[in-house]
C-alpha cells in the first residue's frame, strides 16, 4: 500500500479511536505496521525471517540484526534508544493483549515513523540468516586468480597498499552510518568486507580496478546494466537509421517505394527490443 494512503487511513482510525475512546483497534494496527516494517528492513538487510511460531519478539530480532552487524562491520542499524524503547512497548502490548495506554500508542506510533525512514538496500539474495555475511556467493566479486610465480609476487606487494586503503575507506563509511543509515554506505561497507575476506583467503580470484586505486574499487559486475546498454543502442540505432531514411524519402519522394519497407523494418527492430527491454526490466533482470 502506497505510504499516503496508509498515512491517510491511519489519521483516520486516530479520529476515529479518540471520538470512541476505544483505542485497542489503533494499537493492533499500530504493532502490526511496526511488526511487518522491521520484518521487511530485516529481510532487505540480508537477515533470516522473524521466527514467529517460536513467538521471537520484535527486540530480541533487533538485538539479532545489530549483533550480526556489530560483529561483521562495527555499524549499529537500530539505535538503543529505538530498541529499549520497543521493547518496552512490545512487552506492554503483549502483557495487556493489545490494550495499550494512549501514551504508548503514541510511542509505538513514533516508533513505527522512525523506522520508515530508514533506508537501507535490498542485500536479500536468497540467503538467510547468520550466513548472509559467510555466503560468498552474495558478491560478484572477483579478485586474485592464480597465475605464474611472477605475477603472485607483484600481488603480494600490491595487496598491503589494498589492504591499506580499503581501511581507511571503512573508517570513514563507518563513522558516516553511525551517525545516519544510507543505502550506498551500507552497501560499500558490506562489499569492502567482501574484498577483505576475500583477500585474507589468499585468492582464489581476481580483483578488478577502475582508473587509480584512491579514486575507486569496483566491487559489483552487473551484466543486467551491460545488457542494458546493449538493447538500448539497438534501440537507438535502429531509430536513427529510421528517422535518417524516412528523411530522405520526403526529401526525395522518388525513392520512397524502394526504402518504405527499409524504414518498416527499422521502426519494428526498434519495437521489437523496446517490448524485450520492457519485458526484462519488469522481472528485474535489467537495471
């Protein structure tokens, strides 16, 4: 549901509760968006679902999360005040079953607000849990492959410089997301942590660089973005030759019957990998 109807539809349940003096309605509805809005930042963040049969509470998921990123890259994702006073709310709400006093509405309320905005990048890539970080097959990552005794040398003398730079580069994303959560730090500090993994395994494959090391480190491929490019050049292209034929076709109108059909199967090439780039892009496979 889109964030200004759910605002929308939330003021009016308020109104609604304060006319009746009923307010149990808004504090279920109230803990059940902050329960699916963690479950939803938790899933993103790369994290095993909330175990709920097992009756596993909102905070103690919270400690989970922020023990998995303490450990892994030195960031706190939920602050302690955010957590303690969660925890103080859940523990009401399931002690009096939902009937909830208006003052802790009105936390669990500026809870759930806090936590929209957050923003944080949709790590989820079919891991679960504690493995999220030990997956290797999150990164696409490629770094020292195995060659002659020459080259091992020259990148054994290139690996502390890298070393080097890739911790000075999380110091400072570190003190940047302690003080606010971003999606592209976050996403850099987990990817900078895969490249040192990566290095202390003594390679197993390659690195790749852009331009000089201080400038920066490619730390994802993304094939769908080159198929991207390559369908919208054909698109391009085809349009162009098109356009450039049709106009000499009105400039010149002799030469319309023999180009008519050059400029038809242009505009359908061009058609045709428009509807393919469509296509690929509503599953995702495009960027």
């Amino acid at each position: 549901m889109n964030n200004n109807v759910l605002d929308l539809k939330l003021k009016s349940l308020i109104h609604v509760c304060k006319a009746s003096g009923n307010f149990k309605k808004l504090s279920v509805v109230g803990f059940i968006l902050t329960s699916n809005l963690i479950d939803e930042i938790s899933i993103k963040l790369g994290m095993r679902p909330r175990r709920k049969k097992e009756q596993e509470k909102l905070f103690e998921y919270l400690y989970l999360v922020n023990e998995m990123f303490e450990k892994n890259l030195k960031i706190t994702i939920f602050g302690s005040e955010l957590v303690n006073s969660l925890k103080e709310v859940e523990l009401l709400f399931l002690k009096t079953r939902g009937e909830l006093p208006y003052e802790y509405i009105k936390q669990l309320i500026s809870l759930y607000y806090e936590l929209r905005k957050f923003e944080v990048p949709n790590l989820h890539k079919g891991m679960t849990g504690e493995e999220f970080f030990d997956n290797s097959s999150m990164g696409t990552l490629n770094f020292f492959s195995r060659t002659s005794k020459s080259r091992k040398n020259d990148e054994n003398k290139f690996k502390p410089i890298l070393q080097h730079t890739i911790n000075q580069k999380e110091k400072q994303i570190r003190a940047r997301l302690n003080k606010k959560l971003t999606q592209s730090d976050l996403e850099m500090a987990i990817n900078l942590r895969k490249i040192k993994n990566s290095l202390d395994k003594k390679g197993k494959q390659k690195i790749i660089l852009q331009g000089s090391l201080k400038d920066s480190i490619i730390y994802e491929q993304s094939q769908s973005k080159l198929l991207g490019y390559l369908l919208m050049g054909v698109i391009l292209i085809s349009l162009l030759f098109g356009a450039i034929v049709l106009i000499e076709m009105l400039l010149q109108p002799l030469t319309m019957e023999p180009l008519n059909h050059v400029v038809l199967i242009s505009f359908g090439i061009a058609f045709l990998f428009i509807v393919v780039y469509r296509n690929y892009s509503k599953r995702g496979k495009i960027v």
